[in-house]
C-alpha cells in the first residue's frame, strides 16, 4: 500500500532581497478576486450556456486534432498525447459530451460548461503544465524512473497533472455551475431594483450582498468535494484495463490521494518561495502557502488535512477487506 510522502521546499539559488513587485501570478489572482466580485456572475451564466465564450474572454487558445496551421504553436505528436490522456480521463469520468480542450498562459487548470451546455464543456490547461520547460518532457510522455518529476519542486508530474485535468472534468461532470446560477440571478436581481430609487437601491444592495455570499458560500462548498471527486476520476484511469475487484478499487484510489496530496503540496510550498522575493506576494499569500485572495477554494492546508482524512478512511476500509 503506498504512503504519502513529504515534499521539501526548493531553496533559492542564491539569497533573494524582497522588493515590491506583482508577479503575473498575482496580477491574476486580483484579477480573479475583483471579477468574482463583480462581473464573474454575469460573465459565468454565458460561459456555462457557451463554454466557447469562456475561451474568447479569457483568451484561451484551442487545441485543434489533426490541424496542420497549429504545428507553429504545437507539434502534433504532442497533441496527441494531449488527447489521448484527456480521452482517457473523459472515458472514466462518464462524461457523455464533447469537450474542448484549451490551453493558455494562466497559472491553474479550468473549466466552462455542464451537463446542458449548448456548445461543447470546455477545460482550459496551463500551457507549461502541457508543455513543460526546459528538456523535461511533454504530458503524457514521462518517464517516471528517468525524468523524476515526481521530485522536481516546479513541475508537475503526468500522474499530478492527470488528477487536476480529473478535478475540472469533475465540475463539468457533477453540473455544479447549475446549482450556483441562483445566487449569480440574485445578483442581477439587485442591479435591476438599484435603478428604482432609495428604496431600491437598499433592497438591492441587500440582495447583492446575501447572493454574492452564497455565491462565495456555495464555490467553497462545491471545492471542498471536488478533490475526493478528482481522486474517483484519476484512481479509474490508474486501473484502467485491470479486473475491477473491491481490493483494486481501495488500492487505485490510495495511490491517486496520495498523488494528489503530493500535487497540492507541491503548490502549496511554490507559494511559500514566491514569498520570498515579493513584498507583495506577502499581502495575499500566508507563510504556510495559502492564498487570501482565492475566496473561492479552500487552502492548500485544508484541501490537504480532508483528502488525507479520505485517504484514513480508504485505508481503513482496505484493511477490513483484508480481514
């Protein structure tokens, strides 16, 4: 049975003098703290009916099977790897639609669209997380006795990276977006009745108020599950081909919790050395590596302490089947 295992943080190269400065990783951040405050309710109720629109307004590039005219940008054979890991995800999460694989400069994995989409659900992955840096390999062509990714600080693993694409598949999957568009029309609801006077721009400020709180409310609520979801998805594709026994099910889902504790971990400690050069970066990201401005996922912490609880449980259940 495999164990979690503990990941050290990189140390800098040489010693680093903080300054002042906004990385792109924290201009991003404000700029999603600002839209989910603002326009992100509006904006997500169009992206969830047309998933395409999401990708024009967050500039997402999409990712073409069998086009030549994108070889300046991705060579095919990457892309078929690409494909052939996000149709192996799709397949074992049940997902019954087309998806639109995108890719882009953000820092995190995202997705647009349902169950009920109009257009194609669409999942958005970070091109160095597709593409990686340097001489390490394309996704879905690790080695992982050669390459090691496993232990490298700044890049993810296939098997990490696999477990986020299984996280966004389960959002689509589970239609979450639904059951969170009450609190988005509550919230057009109150710039409608701001227009009638004193009266209404009280009630609407008040309704403003109560929805963005269930909006915020019902991300994090949505978040808190959505890892163990990921963790389904990605312990399917890693028994993928095997004989389904109560014993592999138990032992495929331990490996990919701890898999994903590793990812998140992994995360959590790049956020503790970003703070290192950035005066800045130590407004919004704590010493343990959680990010205040993210008021829509749980901390890394968290996210962390539950999936290991999970992975208790799992364990628990394997060693009574042993019995």
């Amino acid at each position: 049975m495999s164990q979690p295992v503990a990941l050290a943080p990189a140390a800098p190269h040489d010693p680093i003098r903080p300054r002042w400065r906004a990385d792109p990783d924290d201009m991003e951040q404000i700029s999603r703290l600002i839209a989910t405050l603002t326009i992100h309710p509006i904006k997500s109720l169009a992206c969830y009916f047309f998933p395409v629109f999401g990708s024009f307004t967050s500039n997402y590039s999409t990712v073409y099977r069998n086009d030549i005219a994108q070889q300046a940008k991705i060579d095919e054979v990457e892309k078929d790897l690409l494909f052939k890991e996000v149709d192996a995800l799709k397949a074992c999460s049940g997902l019954r639609r087309g998806l639109t694989v995108c890719t882009g400069l953000m820092s995190g994995f995202h997705c647009y669209g349902g169950q009920i989409s109009i257009t194609d659900p669409l999942i958005a992955i970070p091109h160095h997380r597709f593409i990686r840096p340097g001489k390490a390999p394309t996704f879905g062509a690790e080695r992982p006795e050669i390459d090691k990714l496993d232990d490298d600080p700044w890049l993810l693993s296939d098997n990490e990276t696999r477990f986020f694409i299984a996280r966004e598949l389960g959002h689509i999957k589970n239609n979450d977006t639904l059951l969170r568009i009450a609190a988005k029309v509550g919230i057009l609801a109150a710039t409608f009745f701001m227009y009638f006077g004193v009266v209404g721009i009280l009630t609407g400020v008040a309704i403003a108020i109560v929805s963005i709180g269930l909006f915020i409310l019902s991300e994090i609520l949505f978040q808190k599950k959505m890892d163990i979801v990921g963790v389904e998805i990605f312990g399917k594709r890693l028994r993928m081909g095997e004989e389904e026994t109560p014993q592999k099910v138990l032992e495929s889902e331990i490996k990919a919790t701890d898999i994903a504790i590793h990812a998140l971990e992994k995360l959590r400690l790049q956020n503790v050395a970003r703070r290192v050069g950035s005066y800045f970066t130590r407004i919004h990201v704590t010493p343990s590596g959680n990010n205040l401005f993210d008021i829509t996922n749980l901390f890394y912490t968290k996210r962390v302490t539950l999936l290991q609880a999970h992975r208790a449980k799992l364990a628990a259940s394997l060693a009574a089947l042993s019995l």
